[in-house]
C-alpha cells in the first residue's frame, strides 16, 4: 500500500492526515478530527483541485489592476494554462466585483471574476 502524507487546509487546526491507497484508490483516511478532512484527503490524492487568483489590468480607472480569481475550483493541472490566458487581458473601467474577466478559462467551464470594485477616473 502506498502511504501519503497531509496537512489538511479545510479549517485552521491543519490536522496531519495520512492517506493508504491501494492501485489509485483511497483505502483509508486518518488523522482527521472532522469530516472536511476526509472529503479533503480523498479529493487532494485523487483529483486536486485550486482557486487561481491574479490581477488584470484596467483601463480609464482609479486604480491600474483588479484583482481576479476563478469562480470556483479549477483541476491543479490546469493551472498555467489559466494564467496564461490571463495575460494580457485588460478590461476598461468601472469594473464591479463579480464582473466576469474571463469565461470558461482553459476549457475548464469556469469562469474568471473580478473580486473588487475599479471606479472610472474623475473627469
């Protein structure tokens, strides 16, 4: 049996998990105090997924960036293919939050969100 090795980032505790698979299958799952830890262990080993968050540049408004990030979880592999598409995207102001940046990002069915407001500049 393959062993894998933990720290669990559902809540602050941060609970040491260990995993035991058998041919890509989770066996057993412990250390946890909760349940979170469990679903935690068993997605991370199996299918890791990630919130990826960046900045996009903004055009005409009071600040030069807005922060983004995907909608929801997006598979770890994917990563670098949604940063790439981030780059060079420029969006004009106001921007609200929630706004969407970029839909589908990296063919994911995500889609990427502005998480603050940019007001325009002042004329």
């Amino acid at each position: 049996m393959e062993e894998r090795n933990l720290i669990c980032i559902c809540c602050p505790i941060g609970c040491s998990l260990t995993v035991l698979m058998k041919e890509n299958t989770v066996e057993k799952v412990t250390g946890n105090t909760c349940k979170r830890g469990d679903v935690y262990a068993r997605n991370e080993v199996t299918n890791p997924m990630r919130i990826v968050t960046s900045t996009v540049k903004v055009i005409g408004g009071r600040g030069d960036v807005v922060s983004v990030k995907t909608k929801e979880d997006i598979p770890k592999g994917k990563i670098f293919e949604c940063v790439r598409a981030l780059k060079g995207v420029e969006v004009n102001a106001p921007v609200h939050i929630g706004d969407i940046i970029i839909t589908n990002v990296a063919n994911t069915g995500v889609d990427i969100v502005a998480t603050k407001n940019v007001e325009c500049k002042e004329a």
